[in-house]
C-alpha cells in the first residue's frame, strides 16, 4: 500500500488512522504473523484486547517489527481494552500496567472501556468470564463512571494518550459525558449494513466523537446459525453494488463505513485481503449508491452478549 491511510482527527488533537487492524479470534503464530503481515502493508492502527487471548503474541509481532526497523512506535497506533473484571476503579491502572507489559509498550495510544458492565472480579487478577451455574456472568455493581475517571488517571500518568469506550449506548454516553473530566475520543461499537448505528454516529458527532465500527463485514466467521441469521457478505444487493464497481464486497462494506467518517477495523490473516481492505480507500461510493446501502439495514446485531443481558447496565435494551 504505497498511499498513506488518510487519519481522523479526535477531540482530544490526536489522530487515528481511519482503517486499523483487528486481532480478535487468531491466536499464537497465527496472530503473530498476520499482525507482521498488517504492519509491512501499511496498517498503523492495530486494535487488541486482553480478553482476546493473544495480547502478549500481538506484543511480540509489533516488537519485532520495532526491532527490524520496519516501523517506529511513535508511527503506530496502538488500542487496547479494559475488561469487564477489572471495573473497580483500583484495579483500573494495574489492569493497563498488564496489557502494557503484554505488548511491551510504555505507553497506549488509546483505552477504551470494553463495556459498560462490570462483572465479578478475580482477587489474583486473572482474565476471565465469571459465569454461575445457570450459564449467565456474575455482576458486580461498579458506576463505569468510577471507573471513567481512574481511566482518566491514567491519561494524566502518562500510560495512554487517548481513552474512550465501547458498546455504549445512547444513554449512557450522555451520562458519561455529564460526568468526565475528560471526554471519550470514541465509541466503539459493532457496526455494518445490517446495524447501520445511523442515530449513533449523529450523537456522536454532535459531541465531537469518533464512530469506530467492529464487525464491519457482518461477522461472517461467527454466524451461529446460517439459516436463520443474515451473513452479510452473501447479501445479493450489495454484490450488485460490487460488481458495478469492480469492487469486492468487503471493499464495498468497508466503504460505505469510511465515507461517513467512520472508522473501521477489519481483520483477516490473508495478506492479500488485507490489501484489498486498505484499497477500499482507493474509490468513493456515489450519493444514491450511498443511501441506497443505507435502506438495507435491519438493526440486525450479531454480537448480543445474551449471557450479561441480565446485568443492569446490559447496553442493548434499548434501541441505540
């Protein structure tokens, strides 16, 4: 990719590369090469979280790229999360001391909270998914805001640069807002033809945040049920699209998120489609194809974390 990714600048003045990599669901040497592979063709956004696994492997394919040469830290944009058990405000900075030391960095880019939920905790600070005997997580009554502002300590020590959430809905963004001391520079929250977020993306550039969409192709590795739930990549009318662009339809559905200011996270382990989603950049969709893509959606979620749902501060009962 010899064209730079074009960056969107957040209110806090610094900027994040419009398409980043995403690192969930490939583990050991798998995700240790294709993050190499991400960073050799041009991807600086690299977006992880320890609840994913493979934080320490990430770590090391950026090192090595660091060492080889290839890329320089300050060059790099690099995300992480704080998981759900470790909501206590005292438990906040020793977490991202962890991921820190996972990915053998001094300092994030950017920490989002992972979701606005808190679940029981680990006395030993071990990651996990606390589930009872029922199969449904164990809740713990944490305000995110408490843990917002501990977050917010750790921007003023220098370990991030940038903070901001994920999963949020409408309204507990607002409270949040109400609330900080500093504002969240993004949302991120799944988004795609099918879950356009069109409301989400308004109230968030009314506040000056950034929309950063995971899932942008529908999640088609996960789909559970391919009978009854939608895969979008097979959707006839966007292929349509596709094929009047001489486009793919990843590019299409990667477009149509970035046009709109929204930033996205891709993941693939191909190298060639790792390409393929940086030349999404490469085109712009038409006015009328635009809205058109906009009447496909069906405000279909395939990430429902149905076991938290229970939890008091479950974000999707409501409708953004």
């Amino acid at each position: 990719m010899s064209a730079k990714i074009p960056s969107l600048l957040l209110n806090n003045g610094c900027k994040m590369p419009l398409i980043g990599f995403g690192t969930a669901n490939a583990y050991k040497d798998e995700i240790i090469r294709a993050v190499g592979d991400a960073i050799e063709v041009g991807y600086r956004h690299i977006d992880g979280a320890p609840i994913y696994g493979n934080e320490v492997e990430v770590g090391q394919a950026i090192r090595q790229k660091m060492d080889d040469a290839i890329i320089d830290r300050k060059d790099l944009f690099i995300v992480s999360k704080l998981w759900c058990t470790f909501m206590s405000p005292r438990l906040v900075e020793p977490a991202l001391r962890m991921t820190l030391k996972n990915l053998q960095l001094d300092y994030l880019d950017l920490y989002l909270m992972h979701w606005p939920m808190a679940f029981e905790e680990n006395p030993e600070m071990i990651l996990d998914v606390p589930f009872d005997e029922n199969g449904r997580v164990k809740c713990k009554d944490v305000d995110y805001v408490d843990t917002w502002k501990a977050m917010e300590a750790c921007v003023r020590q220098g370990l991030v640069r940038s903070i901001g959430v994920s999963n949020f809905n409408s309204q507990q963004l607002k409270r949040l807002l109400e609330n900080c001391a500093i504002k969240p520079v993004t949302n991120q929250v799944e988004a795609h033809v099918y879950l356009n977020q069109k409301p989400m993306i308004e109230l968030c550039r009314e506040y000056g945040i950034v929309v950063t969409a995971y899932s942008p192709l529908g999640r088609p590795s996960l789909v559970e049920d391919p009978v009854n739930e939608p895969i979008l990549p097979n959707d006839p009318q966007i292929n349509e699209v596709a094929v009047r662009y001489r486009r793919t339809v990843a590019q299409i559905l990667l477009r149509y998120l970035t046009m709109q200011g929204v930033a996205v996270i891709p993941k693939s382990s191909n190298r060639a489609r790792m390409l393929e989603n940086l030349s999404s950049l490469d085109f712009d969709l038409a006015a009328e194809d635009m809205a058109f893509i906009d009447s496909l959606n069906r405000n279909h979620r395939f990430v429902k974390m149905a076991w938290s749902s229970h939890h008091h501060q479950y974000p999707f009962n409501i409708p953004y």
